[in-house]
C-alpha cells in the first residue's frame, strides 16, 4: 500500500448489505471505511439501504428490484454462488485492490483466487468460532429438552462448518471484535499471530439518552433482539424472577423468539412484570426509556444491543462473552456465562442501589462516545495496513 494513495478496499458481502443483525453490521463497517478515506468496491448480493455514491457497488445476487430469493435457494448455496461470482471478477480486475474484506459463508473461492494473486485477506469474525457456537448452544438446548429444528440459529450443520473451517484455513488474518471470539479461535487451534482485533460501534444519531425520565416509572429492563438459546433469555428470566425486581419492577423483551425456546418458556413468559413485545422498530426509544439491557449470551460476537444501550443511557448487565467495552462495576455489570446465581445478584444489587445504577450510566454515556462506527472504521483501516505486510506466504 502507498502512504499517500487512498487504500483499494475489496469489500466482499454474500447477503443483503444494510438489512438487520450482520447485514447492518456490514453496511456500517462500509460507511466507516469509507468515512476514513478508504476507496472501498462492494460487491454483495444486494443491498437494502443506499450507500455513498462515490462507493462502488455490485451485486451477486440481485438486478434491479429483482433478487435471488435466500429461502428457496438455502443460504448455503447462495452464499456459495455470490463467493464464485466475486472470485470470477476479481480474477478479472485490471486494477487490483490492496486488500480484501470478506463474510463467512461465501469466501472460499475468492479466498483462493486472492492468494494466487498475492492480495492480502481479511475474514470477519462476528461470532465465535463455529464448532465453539455450535457446541455451546447443543449442550444448552439439552439441559433445557429443546430440539432444535434444522435451520435454526446455531443448530449443527456439517456443511456449515465444512465451508467455514476452511475459510479459516485459506484467509491470512481472522477479523475479531471482542477477545471473547480471539479466545474461541486459539482454543481451537488457530495460531494467536493470526488475530487481529478490530471493534464494531453506535450510531449516536440513532441512540441517545432521555433529558429526564419520568421519577415515577417503574424500574425497567429491557431484552433486545431476537431471543435464541444462545442468547440466554432463559438465564436473564431466571435471574429477574429471582430478583426483588419481579416484585415492583418490569422487565420487557423486545424481538422475536424462537418457537421451541418460547414453548418451554411460558410460564415464566407468563409472569405479570415481564411483557413480551415482539417485534420492534422503536429501539432507540426502548433503550432509553430502560435503567439496564440485559444481555447473558452464552456465545456472542461483540452485541451490539450493549453498545447501543450504553448510548442510550441504559446500563448493560450482561455476560463476559458479549464484550469488554463493558467493564464491570465501572460501566456495566458483568456475569460469568451461565451464572445466574450472579446475574441474579446483579440485578438486586441494582433494585436497592439507585446510586450503583446511576453512577453506571455515567460512565455508560461516556464509554459510548469513543465507541463509534466512525472509530471502528478508522480503526480497521489501521488493521488493514499494520498486518498488509506481514502476510502470509
């Protein structure tokens, strides 16, 4: 890479750039990169929200308003064809990138094609190592007497995990946002020099704390997102209803829940202070409306719902697979995954403390203003040229 030429940014997608969870993730990364003055190509397999128009766009998998439908064609499958697409243009490119950014699922070839070529990869992690995940979330849906139906988050899949494992082989640096998937990666074997960390961030124009709330309300926790095993709603339930907070406080959940989980949920589902709402596109409003997000995943890439609750002024009372940016007693409390008994505590240290909660939030706000999508675009910017030249051979 030059020191005064703009880096060329290969940014390779398989899904549908902008929509929710990953998809957003990656358009914000997009417009971080961006932001920081990369000269970033997309190539996705399609695109839900508009990006700059000085950012070259391709699809895969979409023309017009005409997409290829992900449901008939199986993920898999999809992510497969837009991988051979992008390999097939990159291979045809007559001005190369400098490095190349690339999603699981939907990398192997391209992963390939780039290191004939001599080009720098970088494969991004947003979750914990795949044999980890699904490992974690089997042993917990057994405790529990859910079966998991095939296809749904987390279940097992051999051709998953086939695809994924040597994505990992073939890409030269593996993109981590929190030491919690780094530590996943080198339990499995991955070489610790091949890790690089970078971050995800808030989107301050989008989360923002309340003036003043309202000194009569309830005290209220909010659940955000869609309610998974691994996700741990069943903990955060146990915990609340163990907690004085059951007694005179609320504690919402926001997202959809899968079928198998909420059927052997409904009694505490049930219970008077918890309100299931679904479905939401009010979040922003939620959070700042909350004292505490609850978050005790059992397996997490960064949760984003962390960060954004600290920009919303709601304390994050999660688990330490979620991120390190919440520190614990400093700008969250923070349990070991799977302790309930210490999430419970938590929460009633909480529920007799209003000082404990307010002086949280503080530094919450603060935490959150260093914690950007513009700082994690310059930030990967920086991981692309500190380890471009180290690749390997």
């Amino acid at each position: 890479m030059s020191g005064t030429e703009p880096v060329r940014v290969l940014y390779s997608f398989p899904q549908r750039l902008g929509a929710g969870r990953v998809c957003y993730t990656a358009w914000q990364q997009v417009l971080g990169l961006h932001g920081a003055g990369a000269e970033v190509t997309v190539l996705a397999g399609s695109v839900a929200r508009v990006l700059p128009t000085d950012i070259t766009v391709r699809t895969t998998l979409s023309r017009g308003r005409l997409r290829v439908p992900y449901r008939v064609l199986g993920m898999t499958r999809a992510c497969e064809w837009h991988d051979r697409l992008v390999a097939r243009q990159l291979r045809r490119m007559t001005t190369k990138p400098d490095v190349i950014h690339v999603w699981p699922r939907g990398a192997r070839h391209t992963l390939a094609v780039a290191r004939s070529l001599g080009i720098p990869t970088f494969l991004e992690r947003p979750n914990a190592h795949t044999r980890f995940a699904y490992e974690t979330v089997a042993a917990e849906s057994e405790r529990l007497g859910i079966v998991l139906p095939k296809g749904s988050e987390h279940a097992y899949d051999a051709d998953v995990l086939r695809v994924e494992e040597a994505e990992f082989a073939l890409a030269d640096w593996l993109l981590c946002p929190s030491d919690f998937v780094a530590r996943t990666f080198v339990d499995e074997g991955t070489s610790p020099a091949r890790l690089v960390r970078h971050t995800y961030g808030v989107d301050l124009d989008r989360f923002g704390p309340r003036p003043r709330r309202e000194p009569e309300r309830p005290f209220t926790a909010l659940f955000a997102g869609y309610a998974a095993v691994r996700k741990g709603l069943h903990l955060a339930l146990e915990a609340w209803l163990g907690s004085p907070l059951a007694e005179h406080g609320v504690l919402l959940i926001a997202g959809g829940i899968m079928p198998e989980y909420a059927a052997v949920l409904r009694k505490e589902l049930a219970h008077p202070s918890v309100r299931v709402l679904g479905h939401r596109d009010d979040l922003p409003d939620l959070m700042a409306d909350a004292d505490v997000t609850l978050l005790p995943s059992l397996e997490e890439g960064f949760g984003l719902v962390c960060i954004e609750a600290m920009a919303s002024g709601s304390v994050p009372v999660v688990s330490d697979a979620c991120t390190e940016i919440c520190r614990h007693d400093e700008n969250a409390l923070v349990h070991r995954a799977g302790d309930v008994r210490q999430l419970r505590d938590h929460l009633t240290r909480l529920a007799r403390d209003r000082g404990t909660l307010d002086r949280l939030r503080g530094d919450a706000l603060r935490t959150a203003q260093g914690v950007t999508w513009e700082a994690a675009g310059r930030r990967l910017l920086e991981v692309y040229s500190e380890h471009s030249a180290t690749r390997r051979v």
